[in-house]
C-alpha cells in the first residue's frame, strides 16, 4: 500500500511544452564550441562504461574545489542539488522537528519535508519577497524546526533575503541550509560561515552555468559535517560522464563558462529595462538568471499566447501570493528579442 504521505503529495512541477525558445527552466543558453564537443568525445570514449565510477568523484570535487575556493574534503556531490536536499532533510534532527522555509520558494524543500512525514513550517514573504522577520521567528519559536532552507537568490522571485535575517533564525538553534544555485549571478554566498560553523552549509549547482544536464549538485561545509553527511550518500550517485565531462568544463572550458554568465548578467539588465517599459507589466529586479513579472491579463492567457508564438516561459500564478506571476529565464538577445517581441503581441492582442 502507498503511504498517505506520497498519496497526498503534490509532485514537482516543470515545464515540459514544446517550444522552439524555452525560456523556463533557468538554463544556460548556449552553444557549445565544437573544440569542446570533440574533447568531450575523446574523453567519454576513454570511459570503461562496464566499471562503477569513482564513488567519491574525487577528481571532480578537486576541479570544484579550485573553483570555489575550499578542499575537497568540504564537498559532497549529489545527482543534482534536488537529491542534497533530501540528504539534509534526512540527516538533520529527528523527524518529530520541522522544516522552516519561507514562501514562495524552489518547491523541493516542501517536498522533502513532506516525503519524509516532517512539519512544513512555512511563512510569508513580505510585498518585497523579503524576509517577514517577526512572524518567521515567532513562527520558529512556537515550532522549533530543526532545519531551514534559503533560496538565496530566491526562486522564483529573484532576490537575495537580508543576511541578517537569516542568521537571526538561525540563532534559535535553526541549522541552516543557503540553497546558492544562483550564486553566479549574484556574487553573494554565505561560504565562509559554511566553512566554519557546524550550523551552516551551502548548496551550490552546475546547473545553471551550462552542465543542466549532468546533474551534479554540491553541497560545502565543515569536513566534520560533510563526513557525517556523506554516510546517507547512495553509492555511485555522479555518473562517469557526468565526472568527466563537469571536470573538463570546469578546467580547460572554463572562461567559456564565464563569459557565457557575464553576457546573461548583462541580458538580464537589458530585459529588466525593456519589461519595465511594457504598460501594465511589473518586472522584479533579480540577482539570478531569470526575470520574475507580473501580468496585466491572466496569467494562462498570456502562457498560452508565447506558447503559440514558440516561446515557452514558467506560469507562477499557482502559487499564493504570485497572483498573475510568470518567471521568464534569461537565453541568449536573440532569444530574448523573440520573447520580448511575442510577449509585446500577445498583450497587444489581449488589450
């Protein structure tokens, strides 16, 4: 018999319509040279794909390390930044203790919590998708959760919380999980105090800097930590070419990766600007790879006229207090031009 606590679940959503531009997902938009394609080929060719892959992914974390700045002995890898979160909500405190987030947020930190029959302690943004610092503590004080998750930019609303905020919660004897996929795009990272609190980690992707995917999530904190984290690690969990391939991106492919991001941020200022100038749209200033706006016509009318123009965006509208919301992912001009010149006819049409 299936649990009632799967029954009840609501799965993860995403979009999955077919689309000549798609928008939704908060990928990077890329082409890739076809030097690297080659290199990737020789070296998956190399693979012995009839043995298991360094379980510890060693020569990964090392690329990944110099990357960021830690040891190796700071990292663990997940399939993906999704299968860390179920690790943390595992391994942090008993399952009688909640789960803190604030909403509306990356839908995964409920999900976990729920998976695993685990209180979901979840509070209001404020109007500015900030913290609402007094109702979040009066809330942790009451509940006394055991594990909080930050999006940090937030998804979908593209902001970064106030530091302080954060690290007040965490005071109450919250451990403190700063979801940083977006790190790229907005230089703020909460790493030292991962390195050197035992209350504190950081999650960080190759997802959204062009690897989608390879599905390699990484997680950092103290080596004391990331030890006892490991034990609940399913064996074998980083492909040999999901290895392979992250490892040469990460090192010789590198500066491709980085001017890839800094054209992105650059975007990112030039759709901000020209949303905010379309009559009844409210675009919302972000620190991540995608924009956050509102719609003047519903919110199902305007997805379903990009969609037949081919371009394909994130409908947020579902979620409270996202009212007529959609979440644009930030491709390359043209892509961008394409989005911008469908989404200006479908309101053109609609009013």
């Amino acid at each position: 018999m299936i649990s009632k606590r799967i029954s009840s679940l609501s799965p993860y959503k995403t979009e999955t319509t077919p689309a000549k531009i798609k928008l939704s997902s908060n990928e990077l938009s890329i082409d890739f040279p076809e030097e690297l394609r080659k290199r990737i080929g020789e070296e998956l060719a190399r693979l012995p794909f009839n043995r298991y892959p360094d379980p510890e992914a060693y020569r990964l974390k090392e690329a990944i390390a110099q990357r960021f700045g830690v040891k190796p002995e700071n990292i663990m890898l997940g399939n993906g930044s999704d299968e860390l979160i179920y690790y943390l909500s595992i391994a942090i405190g008993e399952f009688d203790r909640g789960v803190f987030y604030p909403v509306p947020t990356f839908s995964m930190y409920g999900i976990s919590a729920h998976v695993l029959g685990r209180k979901r302690i979840e509070v209001r943004l404020k109007e500015d998708f900030d913290i609402d610092l007094e109702k979040s503590l009066r809330k942790t004080r009451e509940e006394k959760p055991a594990l909080a998750y930050y999006a940090y930019p937030n998804n979908p609303t593209g902001n970064c919380f106030k530091e302080d905020s954060i690290r007040v919660i965490r005071s109450e004897g919250v451990f403190t999980v700063l979801d940083e996929a977006y790190y790229h795009y907005s230089g703020k990272t909460f790493l030292e105090e991962a390195l050197s609190r035992e209350d504190t980690v950081v999650l960080r992707t190759l997802s959204k800097i062009g690897m989608a995917g390879l599905r390699v999530g990484i997680l950092i904190g103290k080596e004391e930590l990331v030890k006892e984290l490991n034990k609940i690690r399913l064996p074998f969990n980083i492909t040999y070419p999901s290895q392979v391939i992250a490892r040469l991106m990460l090192t010789e492919f590198y500066p491709f990766i980085e001017e890839a991001v800094k054209e992105v941020i650059r975007e990112r200022e030039r759709v901000f600007i020209e949303l905010s100038s379309m009559e009844g749209i409210k675009a919302y200033p972000s620190e991540a790879n995608f924009i956050l706006f509102k719609s003047p016509i519903p919110a199902e009318l305007l997805h379903e006229g990009l969609v037949r123009k081919g371009v394909l965006i994130r409908n947020f509208s579902y979620m409270e207090g996202l009212e007529n919301c959609l979440r644009v992912s930030i491709g390359k001009p043209e892509e961008n031009d394409a989005f911008l010149q469908a989404l200006y006819e479908v309101l053109k049409e609609h009013t």
